[in-house]
C-alpha cells in the first residue's frame, strides 16, 4: 500500500489526541528590594524566622552599605570586603537591621564580578538556631576579625585564609560568639548545620595538612592536591571541636551542601577531581568518569568515624574545550542538595559532560548546546544508600546556565534557583518573565518530583547580569524569596522594596515571587481521519514563545508539525524520551517523526521553543529580528501514518 493510502486508512481507524498545555494562572514577583552602595555587593544565604521576617547574608565592598544604628558594626571595616547580615520586613520594605563583621582584609573567597565566571558561589553559609539567633560560616585573611572570649579560637593561624564561625544575636546588635578555625593554609566555612542539643556542625574545605581533626575520626591525614572537605562538629557555645574528619582523595574536593539525615548521619556533596575517591561498594558509580570534576556524595556516621557510603555522579565527554580552555572533559558541579518527601536525596548543579547519567522520563534529557561548548543545570534524584539514580535530567538551554539551590514544597515538587545565560531556557507560560534580558539572568523553576514535568519557570532580571544563589518557601509552598546579586540597573521589582534604585557596580536583591498555577489547562483536538490543528496566538513578548506539547499517540509512527507565520525562525526541540533526537532547523514549518513510538509508554512530553530572530554564536543581546510576535499565530497539527 502506498504511505498515503496507508495514511488515511490508519487514520480513519484510530484516533490520537494532541494536547497543548497552558498555564492556569500567571506567576508574579509580590515584592523586591535591591541592598547595596556604591561597589559591589552580594547576597548568598537567607532564612526565615518565625514571624515572617527574611535574615540575608552576604558580601560587601561598598563602605556605604546601609547600616543600622545600634548594629554591631555600623561601618566597614576596611580592606577588601566584609560580611554583612540584614534583616529585613516580610514585605521587604523595611531595613529592620543591618551590621556589617570582618577585619582590616577580606572575608570570603573570590568575590569578583567576571561575566564568563560570575562572583564565586561559595559565599557565607547562614542558619537560624533553635532561638532565632543567627550562625554564619565563611572565611577570612583579616588579622583582626573579631572573636569572642572561650571561643576555640581567637587568633588568625597565618597568612592565608582561616574558616569562621560566628553567632548573632537577633537584633544584629551583639556579636553573641564567634571563632576562627583551621590550619595554616587555606580553610573555607560552607554550610552549617545546628543540632538538636545545639551543637553546631559545618562542612568546608580546607588546604591545610594541620587541619584539627578529633581522635577517631574516620580521615585524620590530609589527602589532596589543594584541598579535602571536613566536618566539624563545635560544642554550642563555640567553644570546642568536639569531632572533626578529613574527607577526598589525592586530587581536589569542594564542599556546596551539607545535611544531616534522622539518624544523625551527615551527607555532603560538592565536587572532586580525585580518581581515588574512597567509593564504597554496591554505590551508583565506584569510578571517577574521566572529566576534569564529578560531583561526589558522601555519607559519614553521626561521629565521623566511619564512611557510610560514598558515590561519583557525572559523565566524561564534553566534546570541545569551553571557550578554548583546558577542560578537556565533563565537568559536573553539585551546588545545593536536599531530602525529597521520600528520604530521597535531591542534587542540583551544573555540567558539561553530554553522557550524565540521565534517567527516567525527565523533562529535558538532552544536553542542551549543540557546539558542546557550554554547560547546562542538572537535577538528579539518588537512593539515600546512594546505590541508585532513580530520575536525573538536565535543565538549560543553548549556553550557560546553572542552578545552586533546591527545596521542597508542600506537595512534594521541587523548586529550584539559579542562573542562565541561554535565551531558550525552558520558561512556561505562566512565568512572571519568559525573556531574558541580558547577559545573564536568574531562574525560578518548580519541577515535579519524578522530573517528568516542568511546572513553572521564569527568569528573574534586567538588562545586565544576576545570579541567583539561594532560596526559601513560605508555609504554602507557593512563595518563593531568592536572593543573588544583580549588575542590572533596571532590575525588575514592584514598588515596596525598601531600595529601589541601583546603588552601584552589583547591588545584592532579595525577591519574593508567586510560583503560579501548578496544575495547567489544556486544549485539546481529536486527529482523526485527516490531519487537524489547533491554532494558538504567540504572547506578547519580545523575542520567544515556549508551546508545551504533550503528544498521545497509539499507532506504528507518529509526526508532529509546527506551521509558523510568515518569515523563518529558529526552533529548539527538547524530546521528552531519551530516544528522541533534538532538532534544530530554520523553516516555515517544524517536524518531528516519532518513529519509535512502539517502544514508547505514555505521553511523549517535549517542548518547543521558537524565536522570530537570528540568535548570535553565544546567545547574547542585541537580538536581531523583529521581535515581535504579539498578533502572530502558530498552528500546530498532528498526525499519525
């Protein structure tokens, strides 16, 4: 029979139904501030407390960075930067409280603005104990920082860089206790956890061979080329490291998430560039994968004397070097780790390797950038025996994008944070803000706990550059607060934000955003004996649209066809089966066969997104074009052979 007899006669037989899925109510930012003066400034931590007001710590070089009267530092200190904390109103529109702490040099690693590289991630670790007094980590080369009697120690140990761990009362007002810890090298406070007898743990790195490890602890020799990771665990008062471990292999080891799990156990991820890493057997990957880094997960027992289980995650082919630079394979970063509601271990991060592990039904299982030049975000789903990847996929677009923090809400899907540089990151409809507007931008996405479906995604930003570094959910799950840094003068917020002006070279924010609607609408059309269409207008935006498909089909093969106005645009497929290839294509009309759909369970999910411009080598402003799709209409048909 020939294929169009062959057409017809199946499609009389059969039907299939394609389903375009719109959001059900918009997403929006219900308050934003800029914090800041006239250098650069950033916030990396925030909390909550139990009235509803938002604690921020940060990073600053601006000496007329808003202080408070009666704060415990009211002016900068001097040399290069100073940690800040602040506490604001739940609305944001209040500078409640505002100190600065640090010495005669620097505190905190890095903190450079480089648009390729950004300001370093790893800025101080911040949490709320049990009375609401505020602990940060983070380190410092100034001489004098300052350090409270009894603390377990008060002088700074060399020339490099000591870890510091510090209480504020919560008025900001006292600097309650505070420590320095480490050896003689280089040592760096990440993440901090507060236990329930009050003791209080932290997870750094460090470069120093006299790092204070405890007697029997489960690593007591430095073991790296520049640094291992360590726990430290201090008596409440700060007074004492009651137990301490080293942890890594004879390569590098970068801690960026530390928990502790119901039976006192402590889990921390970051990444390794060890091929000797202590793995242990029956975990998802013994094996380092060829890379220049993959994210390592370790378990310690609740004394640090015994490695529970340890595992590498990432992948090994990269393809080009990015950018001409000397990473010749993938690179995979985590950033921010958190407990699903099934005692799952939730990992996001970043990486260049084209084969991570990628599993289940996920909603982005492509590496995103065709030149193998750039990386993408990742998300990945892992047993807490660290034994199986249960779902992992990546989350990016054509160029750069990162994500840093993860939580959980209270239906169990995840909401994540981060940055993109991509113009074709996956948004949805709903999205407060589906373009980007400039180098790069933050993101704000909600993605359900099996990582089959995007349910909300926007850029947050303006015209420059933001990153976007950690996040918390109100009680309803559906308020967000991120804070970051932003270059942008035009940063987008509402009125109410205590600054709503741009102070000067990077300003920190702190927003607060509706995540919408989590359950979408959907038009539908029956495909029966002849091809039928359903026809959509564009939204008004400035340079793309974002269609979610969903595609039901039954039969041996299946084609999907996107007819677009006038003109010639680019299309990015993103297959929702790992069998399915991405396309890339300039037309008047996109298609995709499906011909594997025998093998094929369920919904085959993908996204497409579709521009009416040239996009440039690295997806950056000005985009050519008219950039206009406001009266324009795609129509898209499905059917079936």
């Amino acid at each position: 029979m020939e294929p169009s007899m062959r057409r017809i006669a199946f499609l009389s037989l059969c039907l299939c139904m394609l389903t375009l899925i719109f959001a059900a109510s918009a997403g929006a930012v219900e308050y934003a501030t800029l914090v800041g003066g006239n250098a650069r400034d950033a916030a990396y931590s925030l909390a909550i407390d139990s009235e509803g007001e938002v604690l921020v710590a940060g990073l600053t070089r601006s000496p007329d960075f808003p202080h408070t009267t009666g704060a415990y530092m009211e002016t900068f200190a001097g040399g290069d930067s100073d940690l800040f904390v602040i506490r604001l109103s739940a609305d944001l529109g209040t500078l409640i409280a505002s100190t600065f702490v640090g010495g005669n040099d620097h505190e905190g690693l890095d903190f450079e603005y480089d648009p390729d590289y950004q300001m370093d991630n790893a800025g101080p670790g911040m949490i709320l104990d049990a009375s609401g007094y505020i602990l940060v980590t983070g380190n410092t080369m100034s001489a004098d920082f300052p350090t409270t009697a009894g603390a377990h120690q008060t002088a700074h140990n060399g020339t490099y860089e000591d870890a510091y761990l510090l209480r504020l009362a919560p008025d900001l007002a006292t600097l309650v206790q505070s420590t320095l810890f480490g050896g003689v090298h280089r040592d760096y406070g990440r993440r901090i956890v507060v236990e329930p007898d009050g003791s209080v743990v932290v997870g750094g790195d460090t470069r120093s061979a006299d790092f204070p490890v405890s007697a029997g602890a489960y690593d007591s020799t430095y073991n790296g080329d520049e640094r291992d990771v360590f726990l430290a665990r201090f008596s409440s008062d700060l007074s004492a490291i009651t137990e301490a471990t080293l942890f890594g292999g004879a390569g590098n080891e970068y801690c960026r998430a530390l928990l502790r799990d119901g039976q006192g156990r402590y889990y921390s991820t970051g990444w390794t560039t060890s091929v000797d890493l202590p793995s242990t057997p029956g975990a998802f990957d013994l094996d380092h994968n060829g890379g220049s880094r993959d994210v390592y997960v370790a378990l310690l027992s609740a004394d640090f004397s015994s490695l529970d289980a340890c595992t590498y995650l990432g992948g090994h082919d990269w393809g080009e070097p990015y950018h001409g630079g000397d990473h010749e394979g993938g690179c995979d970063e985590a950033n921010g780790m958190v407990f699903d509601t099934s005692g799952n271990l939730v990992l996001v991060g970043t990486t260049h390797s084209i084969d991570f592990p990628i599993t289940g039904a996920v909603f982005d299982p492509q590496f995103n950038d065709g030149t193998r030049q750039s990386y993408d975000g990742f998300i990945a789903v892992l047993s807490a025996d660290l034994s199986t990847v249960h779902y992992a996929t990546y989350c990016g677009g054509r160029h750069m994008d990162e994500l840093y923090a993860v939580r959980v809400d209270a239906n169990g899907d995840l909401v994540i944070a981060g940055g993109a540089r991509s113009i074709d990151f996956p948004t949805t409809l709903d999205g407060f803000d589906t373009q980007t507007g400039g180098y790069m931008d933050g993101v704000l996405l909600r993605v359900s706990a099996d990582l089959s479906t995007l349910l909300y995604s926007a850029y947050m930003g303006g015209t420059a550059f933001e990153q976007a570094y950690d996040l918390v959910l109100d009680d309803s799950g559906m308020v967000a607060t991120v804070v970051g840094y932003t270059k942008s003068a035009d940063f987008q917020f509402p009125g109410g934000g205590f600054d709503q002006v741009h102070n000067g070279d990077v300003d920190a924010f702190v927003l607060q955003s509706d995540l919408g609607a989590s359950v979408p609408h959907t038009v539908d059309t029956s495909l029966a004996a002849s091809p039928s269409s359903a026809t959509l207008p564009f939204s008004s935006m400035m340079c793309a649209d974002v269609i979610n498909v969903t595609s039901f089909h039954r039969g041996s093969v299946g084609r999907l066809n996107v007819w677009l106005p006038g003109g010639q645009y680019y299309a990015n497929y993103r297959g929702g089966s790992s069998t399915l290839s991405p396309l890339e294509t300039w037309s008047t009309c996109w298609s995709q066969w499906f011909p594997d759909l025998p093998t094929l369970e369920g919904d085959i999910r993908f996204q497409l997104v579709v521009f009416d411009v040239t996009p440039s080598p690295y997806n950056q402003p000005p985009y050519p074009g008219s950039g206009d799709m406001a009266t324009d209409q795609c129509t898209v048909t499905g059917w079936r052979e």
